[in-house]
C-alpha cells in the first residue's frame, strides 16, 4: 500500500505536468481537444481526492484497507 500512496502522492504533485503531458501527447495522437479536456478534468478530480484515489487503487489491487476507507470511491472512478 506504501507503493500506491508514494505514487498518488507524486502523481498529485507533479499533477500540472500530468496533465501537459497528457494534452500533449493526446494533439501529437490526434484526440479532439474535447475529448482532452474531458480526460484531463477527470485525471484533476482524481488527484483532487487523493484519499479516495489511493483507497480505490488498493481495493483494485486487492489491498487491504480500513473498512472506512474501502467504501469511499472517488466520484470520478464511478463514471
């Protein structure tokens, strides 16, 4: 669970070259800037909840968590 915290927690961190990245790559792919702007919206309200992020990357992998935190799925992974 340690891997999955370190990550998000970088990943939150580093959150606007993400997203550069993410809008860079997607133009050099030819993805219409709709649809970026949609990915990239989704990948802010993720690292918006880390917390729930974490919890719900963890249940995904089978980690356990406390009760509490199992039953809190960010909103944006729901979609």
């Amino acid at each position: 669970m340690q891997t999955v915290d370190k990550s998000v927690e970088a990943a939150a961190k580093n959150k606007d070259k993400l997203e550069a990245g993410i809008k860079s790559a997607g133009a050099k792919a030819g993805i219409s800037q709709t649809a970026l702007d949609a990915g990239v919206k989704k990948v802010d309200a993720a690292l918006s909840d880390k917390e729930g992020l974490k919890s719900t990357i963890n249940k995904a992998l089978g980690n356990e968590t406390t009760p509490a935190a199992a039953t809190e799925a960010p909103a944006v992974m729901a979609q």
